[in-house]
C-alpha cells in the first residue's frame, strides 16, 4: 500500500517536473525541473529494489545537472527568464506526435500480455549486476569503458580551441605551456 | 499490475522527452528532451527487470547502459555545441541545419564574442 | 554485531547529534579566531550562539530580480543533504538505516550541495553570488573523483558497499594504517566537499561572501548551520569508513564513536585556522594530476592487498 502511495507520488511528480522544464521561463528553473524528474525517478528505481541503481542514478543525475545549468547559462539568450521569449518551432506539430506516440506506447503497454515473473530477485542486486558485467556480461563493460574514454578524448578536442601549437608555439620548442590560466603544479 | 503503471510512466516520460526534442530550438533544450527520453529507457528496463525476469540481471545491465549513454550524449552534446558556437555563433538547431554560414534568416546576431570570423 | 538498524526514534538523534558536533566546530573556530587576535578563546565558546541569536533577529535582506524559489531551496538543502547523509554514519554499532549501498548513498547527499550552493548563489541574482557557486562547481568535479576513488578503497577493501560491513572488516588493522593515502585524500576532498578551510573560495571573502553574499537573517542562520552540519558529518564518516568504527577498549563503541568524531572534527577546524585559502582555478589540475594517480594506485594496492588476503 505504502509502496503504491509512494510510486504514484513519483510517477506524478516525474512527468510534472518533466513537463516543467519545457513550460517554464528561466533556465536555471528547467534545469532543476528535469533535476526534480530525475530524482522522481531514481525513487522509483529504487522502489524496484535496485538500491544501487537507484543512488546511481540521484549521485550521477545531480552532477550532470549542474554541469548541465552551467552551458545552459553560456548558451542561453535568455537563462534567468526575465524576459519572456519563445524559443519553440512547430509546437503543435510536436504535441500531436508526442501525443500519438504516447498513445501508441500506452496500447501497448495494456494490450500486451507480459510474460509473469520466473522466480524471486537475488538477495543483492547490486551484487548480481557486479558480478554479470565482470562474467557474462564483460563484454558490455568493456565497450562502455572504451566508449567513455572515447568520449572524453573527442568531446576534448571539439570543445578546446587551442591545440599544441597554441601552447608549445609553432616550432613546439616552448618550455612552458602559454596556457591563459597557468595550472597548479609550478607550469 | 505495477508493472503496467510503470511502463506507462517510462511511455508519458518518452512522450514529453520527444515533445521538448522536437519543439525546442535552443541545442541545450533539445537534449534535455532526449535526457528525459533516456530516463524513461531506465524505468522501462528496471520495471521489466523486477517484474518478468529478476533473476537474470540483464535488465539492470541495461540500466547500466543507458546512464552511460546519458553521459555520452551530454559530453558529446556540449562538445559540439561549443565547437559550432565557436565556428558560427549559432546554439539553435535551425541554424545548425544550413551547411555554409552565409546570414540569412538564420543571422540574427544576437550573441557577442566570435568576432574574429 | 556491526550492522545493525536503530529503531524508528533515534531518528530524531541524528540532525542533535550533528547539530551539536557542528556547534563545537562552530565554537573551535570562533575560538582559534579569538586566540589569533589576542583575545580570551573562552569566551569564544558561546560565540556561535550569540551570532545565531543575533541573525534569527536581524531582518531579511530582499534582492530585486532574486529567485527566491531556488535561492531558498538551495540554503535549505544544506542542512537537509547533511541530515540525509547521516543516516547510513553509525554511532556505536547501529546507524538509523544501513543501507546496503551506504557508501554510494554517502556520496549521492554530498553531491546534492553542490546543487545547494549553486542554487544559493544563482538565486540570489547578485554577480558574487554567482561566482562563488561556479568557483564551488569547479571544486566539486576536481575533488569528486579523488574522494569517490577514497571512499572505493574502504569498500573494497571492505568488499561490501555497506557501512557496516566497512567497519567489520577493519577488526584486525584500521583503514587509515591500511590505506593511509585514500585517508588522507579523503580529508583533503571532504573538506573541499564542505567548502571549508583552504577550500572556502566559494564562500569566500574575496568574492564578499560569494555564494552567500546576499543572505542575512535566518537565511544565512540556515546556511551557517548547514555548514557546520555537513562538516561534521564528514568528519563522522571518516570514523567508520578509516578509523574502525566504534572499536576500542574499555569505553562503549557510541563513546569510541564520538570521540573520533570529535577527534576528526577537531583536526579539520585546525587546518581550517591554519590553511591559507587556496585559488580553484590552480588547484584543480593538482586534483587531477597528482590526487586521482594517487588513489587509483592506492586503490590498486588495496586490490591487490584483498587477494593475497
């Protein structure tokens, strides 16, 4: 009973923050609206008994948010709200698609019969998920590794402006990189 | 029974996630959308773990999967926003449309910086 | 015998137990302060009383264009994250709900400030406010690996994410002679978690105050024993994660308990004293290139320690 109350508090709370990010004005708001589905989410994660994915998700959602506000304020024109502006393109276009496709998802969420549970959830998840992706599974932590890795060097080199030359001059025989912010370890 | 009530709340979060990716100019908003499109991915996984098959832990695999691809797709996300507003000036998809930068509708300049272009 | 969950109504002990641990902090410092100036530092121990009476009294400051929402959330998620965080820390044995994912969710209430004061600071609609919240961001992303790769070295050498279980691992030779460098890169990363000492810059007076800049009255009553909260709880999870726990001789374990508490609490205001403040936009490469290396190779020997076991 106590579980069905705090799942739909959830539910509810994560589809309204979730549609607040797109109604309101000021940015800082959107960005701590999606936070709030985030953490509605999470909840309900853990609910399902995932204690570890559930914590996850809050611990990794709440940095990425701020990270996110942080571009957010950089990139918008308008990042407090102060002066209300739209910023939206075929909005009724959107509605209607969304709105079919939530019916779409919905049919088939009632319609198909779901096969029932084949027996009781391991005493630790948690435990059960560490040892798939170190046995069975390695091959999609592997992947993953890689493809943050990756990640990082490309996401680097889009962002950055300066290359080695920028830093080490034409002929790379600088001795100390021309950095605008000179680092922490005597550089 | 619970299982139904969660798939629907990962189908409304994919459903309001693909409104916001498809109505919003602003790059930064867009991915928002598609955040709230990866969440309701984790739901779904995580409520078909629980509910058809706790056992194999496949699901909460696919949990992991999709937080990381969270992370991706901000990292690159940014990435590449900052790389285009730092060659066009532009943080809006519209403009991010057109192959050369030659003014236009798309010109409204109202961003400061990148002068050197 | 470790491990266990407390009944429902200790609950209520965890925010007096901080509350009153983060007051002594308050009073170590406005001690050390007194001292540094040539005046008595007794009578320095009622000090943070006095301010606190002083602010519930002093009128709220208004900010035209501030978002109040936020900017008030943000100082009341302070306290909050603090109190949250201390559910999984024991105190003698039990803690109120130890979590099988207690490390984890130790972490997750840490991360929460950093929202706290970026919110305070954005909030406030005051430019100094706004730096320091974004001088606290680049803290808190420089500092969170090394402290998250800390926090891997207890679980791992304790091979369980629950606190208790980190505790009963330690009966034969503590963490913090087991693996003394994750416990010193976890006092270094707790404090800039807590923005304290050499890590104040966000709040720092440079910037006025910076993310606290704007707040007056109960306000910045909230933030200021938020503050001192959260660094006590850091100072108490360094107790079961590094320091064994509640064990020790004679005494009973919630004695042992506090008195390391204390014991950290009171290291941490010292170097708070007597730190210089330093400047996040050069230390966040000595996080990077110096504390990182150092506890993913701590964290290796840690491994490396629990095989040949």
């Amino acid at each position: 009973m106590t579980e069905t109350v705090v799942f739909a508090v959830c539910a509810v709370g994560a589809v309204a923050s979730g549609a607040a990010v797109f109604a309101v004005d000021s940015m800082a708001r959107a960005t701590f609206a999606l936070l709030a589905s985030f953490l509605f989410t999470g909840t309900a994660v853990l609910l399902l008994g995932l204690s570890y994915l559930g914590v996850l998700v809050v611990l990794m959602m709440v940095m990425e948010m701020m990270v996110m506000a942080v571009f957010m304020v950089m990139y918008m024109m308008n990042p407090a709200g102060l002066m209300p502006m739209s910023m939206v393109h075929n909005r009724n276009g959107a509605l209607a698609v969304s709105a079919g496709v939530f019916l779409l998802l919905a049919a088939g969420v009632v319609l198909v019969p779901w096969p029932e549970a084949g027996g009781a959830p391991p005493a630790d998840p948690a435990f059960a998920l560490g040892e798939a992706v170190m046995g069975r599974h390695m091959l999609v932590m592997m992947l993953v590794g890689m493809v943050l890795f990756a990640t990082m060097v490309a996401a680097t080199v889009l962002a950055t402006s300066r290359g080695r030359y920028d830093r080490y001059g034409d002929d790379l025989r600088r001795e100390h990189p021309d950095d605008p912010i000179g680092g922490g370890l005597g550089r | 029974m619970m299982l139904e009530a969660y798939l629907l709340l990962a189908a409304a979060l994919f459903s309001v996630g693909l409104f916001g990716a498809l109505s919003q100019q602003s790059v930064v908003m867009v991915m928002m959308g598609l955040e709230l499109m990866v969440n309701a991915v984790i739901v779904t996984a995580a409520a078909l773990w629980l509910y058809t098959s706790p056992q194999s832990p496949d699901g909460q695999v696919l949990v992991l999967v999709a937080v990381t691809a969270m992370a991706v797709e901000m990292a690159m996300g940014f990435a590449v926003t900052t790389a285009l507003f730092r060659a066009r000036d532009v943080d809006m998809v519209d403009m991010a449309a057109d192959l050369a930068d030659r003014g236009g509708p798309g010109d409204h300049g109202g961003h400061g910086g990148g002068g050197e272009r | 015998m470790n491990g266990t969950t407390a009944p429902l109504w200790a609950a209520p002990l965890v925010p007096a137990l901080l509350l009153a641990l983060g007051y002594g902090a308050a009073a170590g410092t406005a001690a050390l302060r007194a001292r540094a100036a040539g005046a008595a530092p007794s009578a320095a121990l009622a000090a943070p009383a006095r301010e606190s009476a002083r602010l519930l009294v002093q009128r709220r400051r208004t900010v035209p264009g501030a978002d109040v929402l936020l900017w008030r959330l943000g100082g009341a998620l302070v306290p909050v994250a603090a109190v949250l965080g201390a559910l999984v820390v024991p105190l003698g044995p039990t803690a109120v709900s130890d979590l099988s994912v207690g490390v984890v969710w130790f972490n997750a209430m840490e991360v929460l400030v950093w929202a706290a004061l970026w919110m305070l600071g954005w909030g406030s609609n005051s430019v100094w406010g706004l730096v320091g919240g974004y001088r606290f961001l680049v803290q808190g992303l420089s500092y969170e690996l090394p402290h998250m790769f800390a926090l891997t070295c207890a679980a791992l050498g304790a091979g369980s994410l629950r606190v208790g279980d980190v505790v009963a691992a330690q009966e034969q030779v503590w963490f913090a002679a087991l693996m003394p460098a994750a416990f010193a890169v976890y006092l270094v990363s707790a404090m800039a978690m807590a923005f304290w000492g050499p890590f104040g810059a966000p709040v720092g007076r440079d910037l006025a105050g910076g993310a606290v800049a704007e707040l007056s009255g109960v306000d910045r009553l909230v933030l200021g024993v938020g503050r001192y909260m959260f660094l006590a709880l850091v100072a108490a999870m360094a107790v079961p994660l590094f320091l064994g726990g509640d064990a020790g001789p004679l005494l009973p374990g919630w004695v042992w308990t506090l008195a390391k508490t204390a014991g950290v609490l009171g290291l941490l205001v010292w170097l708070g004293h007597r730190l210089p403040a330093v400047r996040m936009d050069r230390f966040a490469e000595a996080a990077w290139v110096v504390l990182v290396p150092v506890t993913l190779l701590q964290a290796l020997a840690v491994a490396v320690y629990v095989l040949v076991r």
